[in-house]
C-alpha cells in the first residue's frame, strides 16, 4: 500500500522536532516543516522524510508547501507551530497581541484551510488526521500570559467548531499539553521585547522580575519531557480511531480538575499566589 503521509509544521525545536522522529518510526512518511529549514539538515535522511520551508504567517510559503506535497498521499497535518506571548494585559500593545494570533491562530487556520482539499482527495473516509496543538491554557487562564492563553483558547474553539463541520469524514484531534520542556521558555523571553522596561515603575515590575524564574523552576520540577509528548500525540495520531481530545501532562489534567471544582475566589487566590501576584 503506498505510504500515508503527515506534515507536521514547527519542527526546529521542541514537541515538533521530536515528532518527525515519532510518526517515522509508527511508519509514516512526514513532511517535516520549518520557517528555516536548514534547522532541519541534521533529521536522518530516508524516503520516509521531506523537509520542506513552511512559515505559518506567510501565504506564499504555505501554497508553495501545497504544492511540494501534491504527489505524496497527504492524509494529515499537524499545526504545531506557536510561540507564548508574555505580559500583564496592561502592559501588552495591540501589535503584541496582533502577532500572537498571526501565528498561534491565523496560521494555524491557514494552513489547515491550505491543506483540507488535498486530505480529503487523499484519505479514505475516517483516515485523514487534522490535529490542532492547543494547550492547557486554552482549558485556563493564567496571569501574564493572556495573549497567549486566548490565543490557545481560540485554538480550541476553531477545533471544535471544525470537527462538528467535517469529523465525521476527517477526524480531528486536539492536543492540549501541560507545560513540556521545549525551546518555549527560550522564545518567550524573545518575544517579550523590550517589556521589562515598559514594567519599570508599574505594578508589575517585581512580578515580571520573578516570572521568568518561577517558569524555569516550575519546569524544571514538573515539566513533560518533549520527546514523550510526542509519542503520545503520534500514537494518538495513529491508533485507528484517535481521541478527540489528548491531555499531555499530570499539570494538564490537575488543574483542568482544580478549576472546575474549586469555587472562583479560591482558584484565582491560589494562581495569584503561585504567580506571585497579591
Ligand atoms: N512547551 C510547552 O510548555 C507547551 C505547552 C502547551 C502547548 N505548547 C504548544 O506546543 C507547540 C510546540 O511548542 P514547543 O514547546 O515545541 O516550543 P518550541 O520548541 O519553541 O517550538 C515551537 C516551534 O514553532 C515554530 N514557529 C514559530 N513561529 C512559526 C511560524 N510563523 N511559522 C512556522 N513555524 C513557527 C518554531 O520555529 P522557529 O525555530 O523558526 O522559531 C518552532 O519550531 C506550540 O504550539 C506551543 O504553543 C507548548
């Protein structure tokens, strides 16, 4: 039978990278993407693999990607590329905001509307495989992270609102990850900019200071190994009827639980505690 085909997009770093190595060994052939492709030079080789440049924002690099994939049989796609976007609500301007649903959200859309039409010419009914990579903050909010935490909740809305339109001849999947220990921490310091300054003076200042810390600590302790989130989703991907929704994490499921038990003062005094806001 000839091989069925997944791209994956986001696969320089982290839950993405380990992926092509995952969905290889389950047997697929995996169109690894990235914005920077040669990020992608040292994936070991094999008719299994095709590395293709693919940056989410971008239309022409996402119809190009199209058609690099049109002689494989592409069943499914994986829209895992997304960066967090850091900063109390005050403090976040609106091309902050812009950006993070550029990627987190437009993107994500795109290329899923780029890919459907070529998926469903490819899979059989039930086969094909559309996995959205929310969060456990798109179940959540925490302080700090709002553009971030809307952006994975809207990840969540468009999945669910997709699958009632087209999960009985495509299945879709969503992935929601507590934290895992990925290059994310790394790109949310980037992509704060200059706004430890912008914090100077306000209330936020000390908090932001300890932000970061508290992050790398909690991640450190309790973080999800990268390459073990992959091979759950990658099962998930091809066990023959996946779920519809994939909790990655002890943290994921714990505080999915907590928030809907917990009456709302308590659960925002403990996330104002933990995030040493008082
Ligand atoms: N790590 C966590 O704690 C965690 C928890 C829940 C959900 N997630 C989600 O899991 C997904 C993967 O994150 P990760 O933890 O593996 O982080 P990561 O190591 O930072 O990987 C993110 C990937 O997304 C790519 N990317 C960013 N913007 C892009 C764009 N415009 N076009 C194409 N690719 C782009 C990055 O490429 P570059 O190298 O070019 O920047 C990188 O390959 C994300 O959607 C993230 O929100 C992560």
């Amino acid at each position: 039978m000839t091989r069925r085909w997944i791209l994956v997009t986001g696969c320089s770093t982290g839950i993405g990278r380990h992926l092509v190595g995952a969905l290889r060994r389950r047997g697929w052939g995996v169109v690894a993407t990235a914005r920077r492709p040669e990020t992608l030079a040292d994936l070991p080789p094999g008719e299994d693999l095709r590395v293709l440049a693919l940056d989410v924002c971008d239309a022409a690099s996402i119809a190009a990607a199209v058609e690099a994939c049109r002689d494989l049989r592409l069943i499914g796609f994986v829209n895992n590329a997304g960066y967090g976007q850091i900063g109390p609500l005050e403090l976040l301007t609106e091309d902050e905001l812009r950006r993070q649903f550029e990627t987190n959200v437009i993107g994500l859309h795109a290329v899923t509307r780029a890919f459907l039409p070529l998926i469903r010419k490819n899979a059989a009914r039930g086969e094909g495989r559309v996995v959205q990579v929310s969060s456990m903050l798109g179940r959540l909010s925490i302080p700090l992270a709002g553009a971030y935490n809307a952006s994975k909740h809207a990840v969540i809305a468009l999945a669910e609102s997709l699958r009632l339109e087209i999960g009985d001849e495509i299945p879709v999947l969503l992935v929601e990850p507590g934290a895992i220990r990925s290059e994310f921490r790394e790109t949310l310091t980037k992509a704060w900019g200059d706004l430890p300054e912008r914090a100077k003076g306000t209330p936020f200042e000390a908090v932001l200071r300890r932000y970061m810390e508290k992050r790398k600590e909690l991640s450190e302790a309790h973080a999800y190994d990268a390459g073990q989130c992959a091979e759950r989703i990658a099962r998930a991907i091809s066990a023959a009827r996946p779920p519809r929704r994939l909790t990655i994490g002890k943290d994921a499921f714990w505080a999915g639980k907590a928030k809907a038990i917990l009456p709302a003062f308590l659960w925002e005094r403990l996330l104002r505690r933990a995030y040493g806001l008082r």
